[in-house]
C-alpha cells in the first residue's frame, strides 16, 4: 500500500509539467517515448522515439553573397528532419520546398549549420553582433548567443527559431481595422515575439484573404536590414 501511495504522488508531482509541456494535447509521443525508447540517433535528447530522417545526402543551401559557411545536418538538427525530411511518409510537414529536387534538397530553406559569430558579422556587414549585449530579440537581458545559437559551437540551428514546445501562432486571431476578426492557424512554432499578419498594400483591409503572414520581426532579429 505505501508503495502505490508513492506511486500515486510521483505522478502527480509531474502532471503540471505533463501538461505546460503538452503544445499538441497528446502529441509528445512522436518525439519522445518514455518506456522501452530506442537510442537517440544524434545523441541529443532524452527518450527519444527513435524515429530519424531517411535522407543520406542532402542539397545544403549555397549563395554568392553568403560569407559563411554551411554543413550538413547534425545533432538536433536530424532530429528534426525525422519529419521533415520531404520523404513521402513525412510529406504533410516537409520542409522542403515545392518544386525541389526532392527529398534532402535544403538549397532552398534559410541555411543551417553555420556558425553565426562577431567576426562573420563584421565579415557580411548587414548582421547584428550575436554577442552584443541585448541583441536577443527574446530577453534583452541577453544576447543572440545565448538565446538562439547552439551551445559553444554558435551555430545556427532549427531552434534558433523554431520553439518545438511553445504554442507559437497557432491558432492566432487577427483583427481588421475595420474590427473583422478572423483566425489563422499558423503551424510555425515561431521562437521569435512580434510576428504579424498585416494586409498587403493597396488591397481591400476588411476582407481576409488580403491578409498574410509578415516575418519582418523574424528577419530583422539577425539581419540589419
């Protein structure tokens, strides 16, 4: 009896975090199992589902203006692959863009597996310093360093934007000036505040489909422009 009573508690010890960190009520089991898991395949996160990305060789971005540069993906960034590789079993979250060449074509995408640092900075001459002090667009207190970058290697990853366990704009309600309300559900689970849906120039401001998502906020985090 003692022990299912210690049983009962530990569960629910964890249940508030269960549920702060549920951001799709139920859906922590297509990244995370927590009896019997399988080796996590990039060595990254805990109770892993196991699950990793098909693709073997990938189409990494490229660009003459670019004066960093990238590798293939590694680490978390497989991870996320696992379903956003453009395979045909992962082709309702691909991130690869229409018109590709394919499963692993990320030629297209904002360029990952970079290191971001001052001096690539000073390099381009349109970043902001990621160790400038208060250059997180996320906590002033902090820098692009600390909040985006991954650990010691500074290099840009999928979670430099993209939050996994946040709410994002899912499910966002935009008001017209005119005071229509309307929602959007946007999958992007946006790491960045100040995200906006703003109706295009010149077009009628109280009909919806005028309206689309700006990532302006998103940019100008890191691009001086």
């Amino acid at each position: 009896m003692i022990r299912k009573v210690l049983i009962l508690a530990a569960v629910a010890m964890l249940l508030p975090a269960a549920t702060t960190m549920a951001f799709h009520p139920g859906r922590c089991e297509p990244c995370h199992i927590p009896h019997m898991s399988y080796e996590d395949p990039a060595g990254e996160i805990p109770l892993w589902s196991g699950a990793k990305t098909a693709v073997e060789v990938f189409q990494n971005y490229d660009s003459d203006t670019m004066d960093a540069d990238t590798s293939d993906p590694v680490g978390s960034t497989l991870l996320c692959l696992a379903c956003h590789d453009g395979t045909e079993d992962n082709s309702r979250h691909t991130i690869v863009p229409e018109g590709g060449d394919g499963p692993g074509d990320l030629s297209s995408n904002h360029p990952l597996e970079f290191a971001y640092t001052t001096a690539l900075a000073t390099t381009d001459g349109e970043l902001v310093d990621p160790n400038e002090a208060g250059s997180s667009p996320i906590n002033p207190a902090h820098t692009i360093a600390d909040d985006m970058l991954q650990a010691v290697t500074l290099k840009v990853k999928c979670y430099s934007c993209h939050e996994i366990h946040a709410n994002g704009l899912h499910e966002t309600t935009a008001t017209t000036p005119g005071g229509t309300e309307y929602d959007f559900n946007m999958p992007h689970l946006v790491n960045i505040p100040g995200i906006e849906f703003k109706a295009g120039h010149g077009t009628n401001k109280e009909l919806e489909e005028s309206y689309s998502l700006r990532y302006e906020a998103l940019c100008t985090a890191c691009h001086e422009k």
